[in-house]
C-alpha cells in the first residue's frame, strides 16, 4: 500500500487531488490510503508514513516551502510534488529536492503524465530494494539495508544494519533470484550481502555486524572466487 498525504488549505483542491489519485491508482491495481491536512503545523505533527506528498506552497502561517524544508531535515524521503498558483515559486522546489510540481488550475492530463513518470521512478526503484509482504502490509527494503538472510522452517529472517530483524514467510530459493549479484548462498540456509563480509576464514564469513556465517564445504571454493570477482568487479 502507498500512503499519500494531500496538504491545501482548499478543500475543493484535496477533493480534486484524492479522487485523480483513487482513479489513477485504481487504474493501476495498487492500493493507497490518502490523508489531508489544511495548514503544514498539522502536517509536520503528522509522525506515520508518508511515501507522496502533495504540498501547497501558498497556505497561511506555515507556507509549503518551510514546511518542506522542516520535512526534509527531520529525515522525510518520499516523493514531493508541489501544487501552487505561482509559477515563478517552483524555483525554489530545488531546495527541498521536489519531484515535480502542479500549477493551479492544472488539467487532468498533466497530472497524469506526472503520476505515470512517478510510477515509473518508483518500479525503476526497485531494482535496488526488496519487495515482501508483511499481512496486510507491503515493504519495501533496501538490498543495502540487508547484512545477510537466514531461514529458520518456512521464515525468512532479514538481519539489517540497523541490528533489526524482519521476519516473514517466503522460500529462500525465491528470494535468491530477487536478490541477484549482490547476495551469495554460502549454506542451505543462508544468503550473505557480499558488501558487508569482512572475512572468510576456517569455514566462516564474518560479516561487519560481528555475526559468523557458516559456509559449506561443498560451496567453499566457489564462495572464494565469488569474493575475488565481486573485489574486483562491484566495488
């Protein structure tokens, strides 16, 4: 699911805004939940997730500017796109690093043509995260993010740099093809991220967070021209 934020102080702009996302979505067979807010205090208390934010630039007290910027220092990374009657205020869009913006009035077509370059950045996107499924809950996980892999019965067990584990059910055979080059299956139960080894030694790889990951024996010599290769080919 996407979660999109709406902030305007017109509610006849966030009516317009939700039903062109309900339709383009819905067109698209992907799930969103949109939520509103009419001034950028509201917003900025606003602490869940927000992956698309659209942002009125000219509100009262807290213009869209500031608040985009507040946004960015307390560690926002989703998409922003700004929605103004002012053409000339999309300059200063650069600063906050907005993916592109809407001026008022602006025909369906245009926003489309926006949503489908969005879309499209965001399945490029994924070529470099990992897509599971959680419930009722989709994430998305940076390979980057991801020291090594383990399953334990039908679980798979994401060990991330942040010392975090994720947990959830999918065949270890399957996430080996999502993950491609960047990880390699040292032991029938294990996939290592060949960014975070730190060493290969007596049947082990130690990876940077201090874990020992067994290899087994009969992957040991492919495992050592694998490290070679990704020295001196990925690095």
């Amino acid at each position: 699911m996407l979660h999109i934020a709406i902030c305007d102080d017109e509610s006849y702009m966030q009516d317009k805004l939700k039903n062109l996302l309900h339709d383009f979505f819905a067109e698209n067979k992907i799930e969103i939940s949109v939520i509103t807010f009419t001034c950028g205090e509201n917003l900025l208390e606003y602490s869940k997730k927000i992956d698309i934010l659209f942002l009125d630039i000219q509100m009262k007290s807290l213009n869209g500017i500031d608040t985009a910027k507040i946004l960015r220092q307390s560690g926002f990374e989703g998409f922003l796109i700004f929605v103004t009657i002012l053409k000339e205020k999309v300059f200063q869009a650069f600063e906050v690093q907005a993916f592109d913006y809407l001026i008022k009035p602006f025909r369906e077509d245009f926003f489309y043509k926006i949503m489908k370059r969005l879309l499209k950045h965001m399945e490029n996107a994924k070529e470099k995260n990992l897509l599971i499924r959680i419930g009722y809950e989709n994430m998305l996980i940076p390979f980057d993010d991801i020291v090594f892999c383990e399953v334990i019965g039908r679980k798979i067990y994401l060990h991330l740099m942040s010392s975090e584990i994720i947990e959830y059910y999918e065949k270890l055979e399957n996430l080996e093809i999502k993950l491609g080059k960047y990880f390699y299956k040292c032991h029938r139960s294990y996939l290592v991220n060949l960014k975070y080894l730190r060493s290969f030694k007596n049947g082990m790889a130690v990876m940077s967070n201090g874990k020992n990951i067994p290899v087994s024996r009969l992957r040991s010599k492919e495992f050592s021209s694998v490290i070679f290769k990704y020295m001196r080919d990925w690095r």
